[in-house]
C-alpha cells in the first residue's frame, strides 16, 4: 500500500498551498527526500498556473524509524 494517501492543492491568502495526507513516514530517510519533493512540485504547479506558491502542510498518521537507522539518527 503506497504511503502517500493525497495531496490537495489549495490557494491561502492569494498563494497556492499543498496540503500532503501520508499513511506512513520513514522519519530519517523518507521525510527529508519527500518534503524536497512536494516543494518542487508545489513551485512546479504554481509557476504553471502563474500564481505565487505558499506552503506545503504535511499530515502523516504514523511515523517510523528503520532499526538500521537508529545509529545515525542518534
């Protein structure tokens, strides 16, 4: 089952918003990958809708950290 369940776009206050619903999140590895991600293409879609991009809201039910990552995270 795919950890993204949606993203929803939105525009706040004259600026477009990604709203970005995750079942599940690898905290150490995934997260920093997905939230670059999710920036490009919330700049990505407002640039080809000519409106000025906001903020992506980040919801995710739970959150995990691989055994083989405990070290690094420490």
């Amino acid at each position: 089952i795919p950890c993204t369940i949606s993203w929803q776009f939105m525009m706040v206050d004259g600026h477009l918003d990604m709203f970005v619903n995750m079942r599940s999140s690898d905290i150490w590895l995934g997260l920093p990958y997905d939230a670059f991600s999710w920036s490009v293409v919330l700049i990505d879609t407002a640039l080809s809708l000519k409106v000025p991009y906001g903020n992506v809201h980040y919801h995710a039910s739970t959150l995990h950290l691989y055994e083989r990552h405990e070290r690094a995270a420490e």
